[in-house]
C-alpha cells in the first residue's frame, strides 16, 4: 500500500486577468515559517514578467496594513502605495457569511 501524500504548499500566487480592461489582480501567499527567503520577491516578479508577458497594463493587490514588509516590497519593485488605507469588505450580499471588514491598502503597478 502506498502512503498518502502530504502537500506541503512554501508559497502560491495568482494573477486573476480582464481581458475587458487589460488588469489584473494577483494575491501572493507565503507560508509563516518560509518568509524573509526571497520566496514572494521571487512569485512577484515572475508574475509581473507574465502580466507584461499577456499584454497587461495594469496590476493591483489588496494588502493589509499590518503587512509591512509586502508594503515595502511592493514600493521596491515599483508599485504606487497611496498612504490612504480603505476599509475592504469581504464576502458579499446572500453568500451566508458575515461581512468582514479588514484595513488593507490597495497597490497597483502600471506595465506600460
């Protein structure tokens, strides 16, 4: 009998694309115990080589505000950080869950 496998997951990202509007939005995850190795520098850069790669002209994410170390990553490579922070909700209308209202900042980088 072969053991199950457990998949241990270092890190993900995705790039959610408009074709309409030539925008993305990407989210990035590291796990806890693996940050500060280059890993999110690593999945953000391949992700704007391919956003720039599909013709994109825009990228944003949602970070939140606590998150100071991706704040100042994202200004590293070129992101606009505005200095306001929103709230955001999450989930929507009719989904069963409860509204989560989180402080996060909005970055965007523009690839043209």
């Amino acid at each position: 009998m072969i053991p199950p496998v457990k998949w241990r997951f270092l890190e993900w990202s995705i790039l959610l694309v408009s074709s309409r509007t030539a925008r993305g939005e990407y989210a990035v995850m590291v796990r806890s115990d693996q940050k500060m190795r280059g890993l999110g520098r690593a999945l953000m850069n391949k992700m704007i080589r391919h956003a720039r790669d599909c013709g994109l002209k825009t990228i944003i994410g949602l970070v939140h505000k606590d998150n100071q170390s991706m704040i100042r990553m994202c200004r590293k490579l070129g992101f606009h950080v505005p200095s306001m922070i929103d709230d955001y909700v999450v989930g929507h209308e009719g989904s069963g869950d409860d509204y989560v209202r989180d402080e996060v900042v909005q970055v965007q980088l523009g690839l043209e």
